[in-house]
C-alpha cells in the first residue's frame, strides 16, 4: 500500500553546557519493511516489521521518539516513547548483561508489595535516563526502569547498610527498606534510615568515566532524616537536598551534581535558620530550590515553641546574598471558606478549629506558583499573598504531590490505593496514570445532564454543554524553527532493487551506517544559523553530485553497488519547516523579539449582541473573549486584537507576544535561560471544552 511510518528522533539537550553544546536536534527516518527470517509457506510473506536504525549522539542519554503515518495505507496512531540509554548496566565476557548497581532479583514475590504504600518517582525532569522507586518494606531493593516503567527490574543494592546510633543521632528503630530514591542525568542517590548513598553510571558518551563501581556514602557524620529533590536543573548542573536532624537540626546539605561528580555545602553559611530566625527550637520539614528563577532556597520551618504549639514558616535563603527571611507564617488552623472555593488570607478571615499541618511544598518555575500541602492546600503566586483553596477537603492529608509542569498536577493522600493487585494466583505491579480529561468530563456530565422522557416508556438523560465555543482553530503561526531553535535532519533507507521492496540485512546495516555519518558531519561541521549553503551535508555529496545521473543509470538497471541505490538529496538539513496546527512545547524569545499567532473561534449559540446607539460607541458587543496569563508580566507583554465576523458568528484574535527587554542575565545563547509559561484561554472554557482524538477526549488548551 506504500505504507511506511515516519520515525522522528528528538535528541535532550545534556545538563552540562560547559562540557556540550546546547543543541536542540532531531533526526527524521523513515522505517524500512523487512521480512522475518521464519519458516513461512505463502509465496511473498508471513510476517514482517518496520525498522529504523538507533541514532545515538555524543552528550545525551534521553531521546524520545515520535511514530506517526506517511499518510499511505491503514491509519497508524501517533505515538511517543522514550529511548533511554542505560549506564548502570555492563556487558560480560559470556555476553551477559549485568547491573552494576546491584543484583537483579528475578523473581516478584508478593511480599515485597502487598499492603505496601506508592511513592513518588523523583528525578531530574526529561533528563533521567533512568527511573528508581523505592519504599519496598524490609528489603533493600528497588525497582529500577529504563522505559518509564513499561517495564522494570527489582535491582538488590550492594550497600553495606550498618548503623549505630549515638548521642547527636538517636537510633529509634533499623529497616533495611530504601525510603527516598532520586535519580538524576548520571546519578542515583538513596537514603536508608539516616544514611545517603550515590552511584554514578558509566556514560562513555556523556562524560569521562567517574564512576567507582560501588555505592558511596556521603555525609557519613551527619543524621539525615529527608532527601528533597529538585525537578529541573539550572546553571549546567542537577541539584539535591539533603535535610539534618540532631546536632545540626535547621541545617540543610545542598547537593550539586555535576558530570557525575557530587559535592555538598551545608547552609545557611553563617549559623542554621533556627538561630537566624531567632527561635530555640525549630526543625525543617521541606526544602525546594527555585534553580536560576530566583536563586533562592525555600523552606518550611516548624518552630516548637513552646513545644505544646507547632506554628509553620516560609523562610527564604538567598544563596548569593546569604540573607535568611521569613516569608510568610503558616495559620494554625484551617480557615472557614465558608461555601467559597478559595479564599485569599488577610488574616481576617474565620478559622475552623481543625489544625493546620503542613507536609510540604512545591514550586514551578515556569508559573510561579507555590503550593503548601498538608491536610490542606495553599497557593501563592509572589511568595506574598497566599490562597486557601477549599476545594480539597481537610478530612484527608496529602501524601505528595506529582507535577508535570505543563498543567497537569496530581494529588495523592494518605488514604490512597495500593500499587500491588492481588487476583487468584496472578499479582502484578500497577502503573497507573492519571486520566485528567476523563475525570473532567465525568464531572462535567455529573453537573450537567437532565433526564427528558423519550417516547412513551423510558427516561434518557440529555447533557448541556458549558463550551462556549464549537470550533477553534489556530493560524497565522509562524514557521517554528526560528523560535524552537530546532535543528532537523532528514534520513530516508537507501532504495532496495529488490521487486519486492523488502530490505536485507546488508541494506539495514547500510542505512544505520548512513545515519551515523550524518551524525558525524553535523557534529564536525555544523553551523545552526547558516544557510543552506552551508550545510554539514554538502562535504559528504560535493565531489559526487556532477555524477548523480549516473548512479541513478544503475539503479535502474539494477546494477547498483550492493543492491541498493542511495539518493543523496535523501540526506539533507532540512530548514523550512512549516508549523503544524498547534503551538510548539516550547518557544525561545530573545531579546526584544516577538511572537505573533491568531486564534479562530466560532461561538455556542449568539455570539454577539447589539449594543444601542450612543454615537461612536454603537455596535455589536461579543459574548466571548480571549484571556492571557502571564507568568512574568515584568519580562514580557502581550497584546490582543479583537475582529468580529458577525455573518460567521465567530471571532478573529490576533495574539503578539513580546519581550520587554528589562529581563536578560543569561550568558551566551541558550545558556541561564529564564523559564516563563504564557496561558491564553477562552474566558468560561476551563474545563469544560473537549476534542475527540483517536486517543480518546482532550481538553483544548492554548499553552507556551
């Protein structure tokens, strides 16, 4: 049928610029059909498969791959998976793959699971190669994965796991069990009881070979009760924290990890944050470090005093001015909201008797949005003024939180399921994600439905819908590449002068090789900014393109080298990518720049009405509008125009946004960014708007 699906390769830039280049590359293919080499009785084929060769490239271990149509033949669904790199695991002398790590447990037994909480996966947002989750009662073991736990080993950790209690550390109780596992771009780090322990992986093509082959312990004096990690990186490097009870309880060990080599500074400098905010008794419950958004650390203090009362702060610490702040101080008790779902606190406000206990906090970056959970949930957007948001009920605790920085956030509680099924003699672990437009949707349907009787003899529910819109489009979107900084390559197989189309073994070999030349030439050669002129490609074709028509002679006389023909425009830059009906994942502004779109929507029902004649003003006034958020309204601005297409009953919104100039303390290109989210939304639309995907329903969000 011609059907041949297209394999795009998006390479994630490393964390260390110094090292590497900050390169945004991806890789276009397109798989090539290959027969199977089993014993088959029709004439031409049994069963076959699509393959592309795996482009591996210099300073980064995550790549995710997107699957999509060529547009010929059967309709094959969009999909994206990631491709790992693994550098905890080491090939034997018999060709037998081990971990390094530790030992692999081959056998699931249910022991090791059942009435077992979950736990969060904590890792260094798109950059982990490798996922760890711990929390496996009395055994040292965790589960590791390199495909998002699509699958995963249970890994037995070589570490020697003795403690001693002493007087500035008192031993309560020992377990073996692993309780916090952070895994970032080269690091593993776990703590058991009051020990922290790192490994680094052998990444030959990610940095020089630090790894000791065991686990380390550090901080070997101190009592750690917490590790806290920090989701995103900044500054070239991956950070965690590291938090201390006992002689230097208000104390908090700052982490860096940097090319696989780790290094801790304990903070505050001067004295710990209980001496600095002027209470005797204090501990810290949470830590999170902003990274390069504002530099500051933020963390939950609990003061003790006197020890009957527990009252909670927000203390910032600057790590460049070293100047210690309380930020806000935490109610005691949960306010009475009084009907309302949310609340901004002045402190003039009732209060239930119901006290307020706090477990933690998490800060994004890209909107600026603090949340403190605990049996409640507060939000701040300047570190000054803070929302009670009534909405979660103060019956239950939150447990974690689980973000995706791109609007999505779970809440998991205390009373939450477990993640080990038991049915007859099969068990399985369980990998559950959180269905967001479903939910939305059942809660839409639970609000909005009537039962009208339907002929004679039977009530059917009818639903109305909250969308104020039918139909939105985007348009006018600009050709990515200039605001992505996304560099692609185009690399289609070598034809095959087989009659059949199916490739060979030889062929296959032939195209990885092509793929990895490619690769070659643009890390020898690559200008990002250059024009086609200058492309990497042209050294591989110069002194061969005068005798183009004559490979192309050969080939179909089927004379060619190998029984393939190679068609040099196959492999080419490409640099005029047309924009898809979306905004990209993410866009680079620079200085002073502008970013321009339009937004079509056709409204639910009369969009407009007519205002009466009062000289200039007269004419027709809309029922829908267009808002947009910004995270930092001080770096940049946003300006909309409005038409109005009465004989359509639709709007024409015409969006620019534009640096403002006032925000740049990065270094070179691409290096100390400032991460921003712009949200533009129809007003009345939040929750209620959906689209049907082949991947079932999505709600219809405009995001940056």
């Amino acid at each position: 049928t011609g059907l041949k699906p297209v394999v795009l390769v998006t390479f994630h830039s490393p964390v260390n610029f110094r090292r590497w280049k900050i390169e945004q590359l991806q890789i276009q293919m397109e798989a090539a059909p290959f027969r199977s080499k089993e014993a088959c009785s029709a004439e031409e084929v049994c069963s076959m498969g699509w393959y592309t060769p795996m482009p591996i490239k210099n300073g980064s271990v995550v790549m995710h791959v997107d699957i999509s149509s060529n547009g010929l033949g059967p309709i094959i669904p969009r999909k994206r998976f990631y491709l790992n790199i693994n550098g905890f695991l080491k090939m034997q002398q018999d060709n037998t793959i081990r971990f390094t790590v530790g030992n692999e447990l081959l056998s699931l037994i249910p022991r090791y699971f059942v009435n077992a909480p979950s736990r969060p996966l904590w890792y260094t947002v798109d950059q982990a190669p490798v996922l760890l989750l711990g929390g496996i009662p009395n055994e040292k073991s965790v589960l590791l994965t390199d495909t998002s736990f699509e699958d995963f080993y249970i890994v037995e950790l070589n570490i020697d796991s003795c403690w001693v209690g002493s007087f500035y550390c008192p031993q309560t109780s020992f377990t073996a069990t692993i309780h916090d596992a952070i895994a970032t771009e080269s690091t593993l780090f776990i703590r058991q009881n009051q020990l922290v322990y790192y490994f680094t992986g052998t990444y030959s093509i990610l940095q020089e070979n630090t790894s000791s082959g065991s686990w380390v312990r550090v901080l070997a004096n101190e009592c750690i009760k917490k590790l806290c990690p920090v989701e995103l990186h900044s500054n070239g490097s991956e950070y965690v924290m590291a938090l201390t009870t006992g002689k230097n309880e208000g104390y908090v060990h700052f982490g860096t990890i940097t090319d696989g080599r780790v290094s801790f500074e304990m903070l505050p400098r001067q004295w710990s944050v209980c001496k600095g905010i002027q209470e005797a008794n204090c501990s810290i419950i949470w830590a999170v470090f902003s990274g390069a958004d504002i530099n500051d650390l933020l963390l939950l203090v609990e003061r003790r005093d006197p020890p009957a009362r527990k009252r909670s702060l927000v203390v910032g610490y600057n790590l460049v001015t070293e100047e210690l702040s309380i930020l806000y101080e935490i109610p005691e008790f949960i306010p009475d909201a009084r009907g309302l779902e949310f609340l901004m606190l002045q402190r003039a406000e009732p209060y239930t008797s119901t006290p307020l206990v706090p477990k933690g906090m998490f800060y994004n970056p890209y909107n600026k949005l603090l949340f403190i959970w605990g049996n409640f949930l507060l939000q701040s957007y300047d570190l000054e003024n803070y929302i009670y948001l009534a909405d979660f009920p103060k019956e239950s605790t939150i447990k974690y939180l689980v973000n995706s920085f791109r609007g999505d956030l779970a809440i998991v509680t205390e009373t939450e399921e477990l993640v080990y099924l038991m049915k007859g003699p099969e068990s399985r672990l369980v990998k559950r994600l959180v269905p967001v437009e479903q939910l939305l949707v059942y809660l839409k349907l639970n609000n909005s439905h009537v039962l009208e009787r339907q002929g004679w003899n039977y009530l059917a529910p009818t639903f109305t819908s909250f969308c104020p819109f039918t139909v939105m489009r985007l348009q006018d979107l600009p050709n990515p590449q200039r605001y992505t900084r996304q560099e692609r390559y185009r690399a289609l197989p070598p034809r095959v002068l087989e009659s059949s189309g199916f490739h060979s073994e030889n062929s296959l070999a032939i195209y990885q090789g092509l793929v990895y030349y490619l690769l070659w030439l643009h890390s020898k050669y690559d200008k990002p900014y250059a024009d086609p002129v200058h492309d990497p490609t042209w050294r591989w074709w110069k002194n061969k393109k005068q005798d183009q028509s004559y490979y192309f002679y050969l080939a179909s006389n089927r004379q060619s080298t190998g029984g393939v023909y190679i068609e040099m425009d196959s492999y080419e830059k490409i640099y005029n990518l047309q924009p898809e009906a979306e905004l990209p994942e993410r866009i680079f502004l620079d200085k002073g720049a502008t970013y321009s779109f339009s937004v079509f929507l056709t409204a639910r029902g009369q969009a407009f009405r007519i205002k009466p004649a009062l000289g200039l003003r007269a004419g027709p006034e809309s029922q829908l509008g267009l808002g947009v958020v910004l995270a930092d309204p001080n770096c940049l601005e946003v300006m909309v125009s409005q038409s109005v297409l009465i004989n359509r009953n639709s709007l024409f919104f015409e969006v620019m946004l534009k640096d403002k100039s006032v925000c740049f303390d990065q270094g070179i290109s691409g290096h100390h960014l400032k991460r921003t989210s712009v949200l533009v939304r129809v007003v009345g639309s939040a929750g209620h708007c959906f689209q049907n995907t082949h991947q079932g329903q999505r709600v219809q969000v405009l995001e940056l």
